[in-house]
C-alpha cells in the first residue's frame, strides 16, 4: 500500500478548521505519499471539508491510496487523474469534478510542480581532461537541451497548471455566482533563489502574480474570487527528502527541515484568517529554533511580502526624450 504517513498526525484543533470546514476542496499535485499535495488532502478531509478532490497525473497508485483512506474515515473523497498543462486535457474534467462535488469548488489549491535535479545555470560545463573538441562540443550541446528541457517541465506544469486551475475555476464560480477561493502554493526559492534551480525559481516567483491578475481581470466580480500565494520553505517530501540531513542546502532558511503535517498546520493556520485579510497577499513561512533550545524544535510564524516596486525617470531618458508627430 503506497501510503505510509501517519494521519493521525494531520488532525488539528477546531481553531484550524475554519478554512476547510463544509468546503468542497479541490487539491492539484496530491497523489503522491509524502507530498505537500497528500498532507494539504489529509489535513482538509480529516478536519471537516465537505468533499476532496485528489488530483494527480502519475502518481495514481499513491493518490488511490490516499482516496480509499480518506473513504475509509467516512469523508466524501474522489481521484482526479490529468495532466494540468494539456489544456483538453484539464477540461475534460470539468464536468467529473461538478458531479462528484454536487457543484464547482469552493476552495482550489493550486500544488502542482517538479522540481530541478539542478545545473549550473549560465556556467560553461567544466572541461574533462583529454576531450577532443568535437566530444565537447558534442557534450556541451546535449547539457544544454537537457538541462532546458528540465527547466521547461518545472515551469510548465507550475505557471501552465495553475493559470488554467485559475481559469477554469474562476470561470465556474462567477457563472453559477458562488465565492471561491484559491491558494497559490509557492517558494521562499521565488524571492530568495537558490543556485542550480532557475526553472523552479522563476516558475515560483511567476504564480505569486496570479491573485493581483486575476483581481484585475475579474473587475467588479473579484468579489467572487478572491486568492492569495504561500512560500513555504523546505518541507521533507520526496523531492527533497535526501537533502533532510545536509544543512548546507536548508540551513540558510531553518534549522531542520519541517514534516507534511508540519507544513499542513501551518497552512490551516492562514487559511483559517478571514478571506478578505488575505485577498491578494503573499505569505511566507518562518521556521526558527524553539526559545527552548531543544533539539529539532522549532516555532513556526508567517510573514506577509510585499513588493515594493519603484518607478524613477532615468536621467539620459529625461535629458533627451524622443519626440513624435501623429
């Protein structure tokens, strides 16, 4: 049985329910055992969300599991299998999804995304003793498409994925006239990035523009939808799990990685703030060592970011500005 977490451990007092309780919830990326996506599923269904959809695209063994133990707690649980950047592909389960739910989603979160096995982004690859120059060329050629090739996977399945989510959804809500809500899950990699990622830090950065987009697009009707962003920063699943025990790749952020159900509380935490509070905002976790000092305890508190854009007149602009006639 691909399910190996403890769910116990994804039951949360009542203050942290508000978020999910009575809602139909909607989670992309949530197949896999040991996911972010699995830990978001759990903490919905085990702490009163109406009914949740388990998306995924290959991880179907995992996400079964995951629907037949939700099934198993007497919560209203359903597979969603689809690729989020093949556009028919996503459509075709428009109508699935409203008939197990008895409606459109009222909460949508956008989880889906790779990540980067890595590579040294804007380096030249170093050279290999004895090389002809034509091995190199040969070499150096194939790194390149490979490593863009990687980098696109990253960045389609995480801003092509979740401006469709967005589109699909929103869409839904404003013509049966119904409130949604949608989280962005993001990375403190968007605005703090690391080396050898750039796919997954641009793809990152990119959603946390989704809500203001959307705000802006929706006019009068953006009292319907309202969606915010979340960076979290490394959480142990399966894509970073091997890293858990190498502080020279998270310690800059945390003292030790944070568990699913870690990142799952911290999560019912803001979504249980008034939808009005965090309408367009981004939301960053903070993990520190605990005022106690004990070792692998940490206090986990939220920031929200702003940025601060900045429009000056470059001074040779201003000396010397181009003048038209119509």
């Amino acid at each position: 049985m691909a399910f190996t977490v403890d769910p116990s451990k994804f039951r949360f007092p009542a203050a942290f329910a508000a978020g999910v309780r009575g809602k139909r919830v909607l989670i992309s990326g949530a197949g896999k055992d040991g996911s972010m996506g699995q830990g978001f599923a759990l903490a919905a269904g085990l702490n009163g969300a109406a009914c949740v959809g388990v998306h995924f695209h290959s991880s179907y063994n995992d996400g079964l599991d995951l629907v037949d133990y939700l099934r198993s707690q007497g919560i209203e649980a359903f597979p969603v299998q689809a690729d989020v950047t093949n556009m028919g592909d996503l459509w075709a389960t428009r109508t699935y999804i409203m008939e197990k739910m008895g409606g459109a989603p009222n909460l949508v979160i956008c989880n889906s995304g790779l990540t980067e096995k890595g590579y040294s982004f804007g380096r030249a690859l170093r050279e290999v003793e004895g090389e002809s120059r034509a091995m190199r060329r040969a070499r150096v050629r194939q790194a390149f498409i490979s490593n863009l090739i990687e980098s696109r996977d990253v960045l389609d399945t995480k801003i092509d994925g979740f401006l469709a989510m967005t589109h699909l959804w929103s869409g839904e809500a404003v013509y049966a006239n119904e409130p949604l809500q949608i989280v962005y899950i993001s990375s403190r990699q968007s605005i703090d990035p690391g080396v050898s990622v750039p796919g997954y830090a641009i793809a990152n950065w990119a959603v946390l523009q989704l809500p203001k987009v959307l705000e802006v697009n929706l006019g009068k009707l953006s009292n319907l939808v309202t969606a915010f962003s979340v960076m979290y920063p490394f959480v142990r699943t399966g894509m970073t799990g091997e890293y858990a025990e190498n502080p020279k790749v998270f310690g800059r952020w945390q003292p030790r990685m944070l568990e699913t159900h870690e990142a799952a509380h911290s999560f019912l935490q803001v979504l249980a703030r008034p939808a009005e509070e965090l309408r367009n905002g981004m939301f960053e976790v903070m993990v520190d060592p605990a005022a106690s000092g004990a070792e692998g305890e940490v206090t986990v508190t939220w920031k929200e970011v702003k940025f601060d854009v900045q429009e000056t007149p470059a001074p040779w602009s201003a000396a010397s500005p181009l003048h038209f006639k119509a």
